[in-house]
C-alpha cells in the first residue's frame, strides 16, 4: 500500500489549502482468503437450502390445514422467502461452480 502525504501551502490572503494523493494499490488473494470465500459460500448454500425447506414446510403445514385464507400475510411472506432462498440456491451454485452468466 503506497500513501502520499498531504502538503499545506499557505495563500497570501491567510488561507490554507490542503491536497493530497492517496494510492492503494491491490496485492494477489492468498489461497487462505479464497478457501474462506470458498467456505463462505458453502454456507450460503446450505442457509438457502434450509431456508427452502423450511418455508416450503411452513406453506404445506398452511394449506393442509386450510388455514391459508386466514393467514395471508405469513402465506405472501413464505412465498417470497420460498421464491428467494430458491435463487438463492441457483447462485450460489453457479458461484460455486465457476459459472459467471452475468460478467
């Protein structure tokens, strides 16, 4: 990491400016920080498959019961979240694979 430090230059009305230049430069990911993203990702996947499950069952319990009409708000949530954990899911997988569709 490369830091320039900033200079003051007085004005002649009394004012003082300040400039400077800050430069970072990116080093390489060590094999340590792509492992951990690597592991990271596992883990968002298992979370969205849980997740998945989880609020399918909820919607089944609902339905089964009929008592879907009276919760329609815990319905319309549970979809949202059964909608989102499911491409959750998809891409992760596609990160997980290597596969970049949108880059």
């Amino acid at each position: 990491m490369t830091e320039e430090s900033s200079t003051t230059s007085p004005l002649s009305d009394g004012t003082i400016t300040t400039t400077g230049v800050t430069q970072i430069t990116g080093g390489m990911t060590s094999s340590f920080s792509r492992r951990n993203e690597f592991y990271f990702q596992c883990g968002v996947f298992v979370i969205g498959v849980l997740g998945t499950a989880a609020n399918a069952l909820i919607l089944y319990a609902l339905i089964a019961s009929k008592q879907h009409k009276k919760h329609v708000l815990i319905v319309h949530q549970n979809v949202i979240d059964l909608f989102t954990t499911f491409f959750m899911i998809i891409t992760y997988i596609l990160f997980l694979c290597n596969l970049y569709c949108c880059e």
